[in-house]
C-alpha cells in the first residue's frame, strides 16, 4: 500500500474539511472573547465599544469560514498568509520566548494546521474528481 497513492477517500476528505472548519470556529471564538475580555475587563471600555473591538477577529473568522466552505485552497493560502503576519508580528514586535510559545500555541500553529487541512482536503477532492 503506498503512502501517497491517489484512490479516493471521501471519508478522510470529510473528515479533513471538518477539522479544518472546527479549527478556525474555535480559534475564532477564542480571540472573539480574548479581545471583548482584553477591552471590557482591562481597558474599562464598554460593552458597545469592546463588542466593536471584537468585531474585528468575528470579520476574519466569518471570511475564513465562508472561503474555505467553497474555495479550500484559497482559504488555505490565507491562512498560510496568516501564519506569515503572525511570524513577522512576532519579529518586528520583539516577542519574548513564553510570547512566542503562546502565540504559537493559539494563533500561528491553529492556523497552519487548518491551512494544511484545508490544502489535503482540496487534494482529495481534485483525485475524487479525477477517478469519477
């Protein structure tokens, strides 16, 4: 059995889209509430203007969600540009160690995940076409 064979597995293809799509809700729910916290329990702003705040990560997530539910490798792509932003980010800002260990661990590392999972999907789904 080769490893990289092209046979079609709608099932792992499936699978691969839903976690990619688990992924990106989650981490946007996360940062939804990361900045509405941040603005509404440390800068003492309102609700209103925490909530506009938060507008921003629900914007992206929503984008994310509606590319990568019709074009998987352009979602992908974004989310590897994502990965980019968040590195250089890291460098020019001049992140400590336990920074980079955080970043990595809720926003560079979810988004290469689903990025690759989104790529792998696209993948099956070009070989399914081809077979069928």
């Amino acid at each position: 059995m080769e490893l990289m064979a092209r046979v079609c597995k709608s099932e792992t293809m499936n699978y691969e889209r839903l976690a990619a799509r688990i992924f990106v809700a989650f981490g946007g729910v996360f940062w939804i509430a990361a900045v509405f916290g941040m603005d509404f329990g440390y800068r003492d702003k309102g609700v209103l203007a925490s909530a506009q705040s938060a507008l921003v990560p629900l914007i992206a997530v929503v984008v994310a969600l509606g590319v990568g539910w019709f074009f998987e490798n352009l979602a992908a792509v974004l989310l590897l540009a994502g990965v980019v932003a968040g590195v250089a980010w890291g460098v020019i800002a001049g992140w400590e160690a336990g920074v980079w260990w955080v970043m990595a661990g809720v926003l560079i590392g979810p988004m290469a995940i689903s990025a690759l999972l989104f790529f792998l999907a696209a993948r099956m789904q070009r070989i399914c076409e081809l077979q069928g």
